[in-house]
C-alpha cells in the first residue's frame, strides 16, 4: 500500500512510516522536521524563517512543483489541521488537493488546534494547559505562542480539515475527549503513540546522587508548566545536594536528547497533562522514571488495571506535588520499580509495530 504522511510532531509521523516500511508498504513522509528538533524525512518542507515573506512564497513554490508527488496515495494522513507552516488558507487548499487526487484523508488530533483549545477553555477536562479547575490559565504565554488558532481563518481551517478527513486519530487521551461531540465522535478514533521498542532495555540501577533531566522549550515553559516544576526540584535538590542532581538543557535535537535520556534516572516533563507523550515514553522505553501526566482516569481509559510508573503531579497544589516529588526522589527502591514499570508500560501499549498495524486496520488496508 502506498502511504503519504505530512507534517511532523515530537517523531510520531517518522515512527510510524519506520513500523509500515517495515511491513513492506511504500511510506513517503514530507515535513519539516519539527524544526530544531531535526526529525528524519523524505521530503523536506522547511519554512527557513517563518517571518519571512520570501521564504514563504519559496516554500509555496516548492509545493506546487511537488504536487504531482502528492498524488495516487491508498492513504493521506496530515499530522494537524494547519499541516503547513503557511498560512491557514494554504492547507485548506492542499487539504482539497488531496482529497481529489488520493483514495483516503486521516486527520490527527495529535496537538493544539481551534477545536482543542475551544474545547479546553470550555473545561471539557478538570484541568489542561489553557484551563484548570474553573479559570483560564497562561493565556498570554498562549496568546503571545499560538494564539492564531482563535483566529477566524484558524477556525475556519480546524472545522473544514476535521468534517472532510475520512477518520480523526487521537493519540492521547485528552485529544481524544476534545473531540469526541457530534458531529466528529462517529469517525473518532484512539490510537496510542508509537513507540520503537528496544527489547534490551533494563530496568535502571539507580543511585545516589539521583540524576535529573529538566528539558525545556522556552517558548513553551509555561504551557508545558515547567516554570512550576523546577522550582519544586531545585528546593529538594537543595535540601538534599548529595541525593539530587538536576540538569538543564533547551531546544536539543532529538538524537543528542536520546544520549542524555541513557544518563538520565528522572525525566521531568509536564505537568498540565492526564497522559505520558512522546517525550515522556521516549524516556521510559529506557528505564527513566518520568515526571508527568499519569491521570487514574487515564490509565482506566486504556485498560491498564496495575501499572502505575509515572510520578503525576496535580496543577495548583505546589505543597502537595513538593511532598510527593520528595518522598519519590529520595526512594530508590521505588525509582527502581517505576524503571521497570516503565518499560513494561511502554511495551504493553505503545510498542510501534503493533501500533501501525492498528492504524491499517482503521485506514481499511
């Protein structure tokens, strides 16, 4: 089968083309890479400068001469629903080209969109990095960020990519609540993110000093609640300088990030989320004990009765998550079982392979 994948978040599109190529399908992917992050392609579409107007009519340019490449696809899956970094009326025209000259368009729900950030500020979830428990939060870090998916064009773009795709594929739990309201439940599916499994992974023999990772994005510290993490390591590291040690890096490309996750005991890495993302899994697949979104609701949700890996904490309660941070990061008998856990959690649910075929039984190939 032949399949075409645009656009990139966080390796979730470069993973699944590696699990289908290797069942034997004909995969192109075209992104940008997600930018500094660098990830594999077979098409690059990099916007250099996204302020320049030059660059955009280059990348508008590089489009069109691609489109006979963009054709005769089984399968056509856009990773958002502005797939472009153009403008939004540009992927509501590519989105029609594609539908005209492909069997099948799949949507993910696999970030921010207009539909997302409507249904958060309406308090769908108790809480998420735009609501939490009956406000608005970080509104200007979202505003100054992405605040364009509140525009009317971004709207208009959301709405049409989500009523025309053929399927909307959600790969997390909170994605998938967002949009599960007519008229889109009925074609609304979940799938968890893909994973590449490594079977020799080893549970950590962690100790003294306990190693942390913080990796930051600076323009997306606040929406990812690191601004509020930190501080809670830096007081324990503090108290405790012999037992914890924190590192803290920004913007790495993704293959230098995998290198310092193999030195890494705790990953810290968000606190607004219900379940574990890329990041979060890229790191436990290794054994890292990570300090994210671990929601009971969450592990009801995929069925998982016992496995409990990951340190949650809860927005608005410092004096709680400083306790509970405290009582983990200085017990190294529990950071070993939650290493363990960790990469039998990630083989149990998000083992790439077993993943992929779930999107082929959906896309009906």
């Amino acid at each position: 089968m032949k399949i075409l994948l645009i656009g990139e978040y966080s390796n979730i599109h470069a993973t699944l083309a590696s699990a289908w190529k290797g069942l034997g399908h004909e995969v192109t992917l075209v992104s940008n890479g997600d930018g500094w992050r660098n990830y594999p392609r077979d098409i690059d579409i990099t916007r250099r400068d996204p302020s320049s107007k030059v660059d955009g009519i280059r990348l508008v340019a590089r489009l069109l001469w691609l489109l006979p490449r963009l054709k005769g696809y089984d399968v056509v899956q856009i990773i958002n629903p502005k797939f472009l970094h153009l403008k939004a009326r540009f992927s509501r025209w590519m989105l029609r080209y594609l539908k005209l000259f492909n069997r099948k368009v799949s949507m993910g729900c696999f970030g921010m969109d207009s539909i997302v950030m409507r249904r958060q500020n309406e308090g769908c979830l108790a809480y998420s990095d735009t609501f939490c428990y009956g406000k608005i939060i970080n509104h200007d870090s979202w505003m100054k960020h992405s605040g364009s998916w509140l525009a009317e064009a971004e709207i208009h773009t959301t709405e049409y990519a989500a009523r025309t795709a053929d399927c909307l594929i959600a790969c997390l739990y909170e994605y998938y609540r967002n949009y599960d309201f007519q008229p889109f439940c009925k074609k609304l599916h979940y799938i968890a993110l893909p994973i590449v499994i490594d079977p020799e992974a080893k549970a950590r023999d962690i100790c003294f000093p306990v190693k942390i990772l913080v990796g930051t994005q600076p323009k997306r510290i606040v929406e990812k609640g690191i601004n509020q993490i930190l501080p809670l390591l830096e007081t324990i590291a503090h108290r405790h300088p012999d037992k914890v040690a924190i590192t803290k890096v920004e913007n790495v490309p993704f293959s230098q990030y995998c290198q310092l996750l193999a030195e890494t005991d705790v990953l810290a890495d968000q606190l607004y989320s219900y379940t574990p993302a890329m990041n979060a899994l890229e790191a436990m697949k290794r054994g890292t004990v990570v300090i994210t979104g671990g929601e009971e609701e969450y592990y009801s949700f995929i069925g998982e009765p016992r496995l409990r890996p990951i340190i949650n904490l809860r927005p608005e309660d410092n004096d709680g998550n400083l306790k509970k941070l405290e009582a983990v990061l200085l017990d190294l008998s529990l950071l070993r079982r939650l290493s363990a856990e960790s990469i039998e959690f990630v083989k149990k649910h998000h083992d790439s392979s077993i993943i992929g075929l779930q999107y082929l039984d959906i896309f009906g190939l």
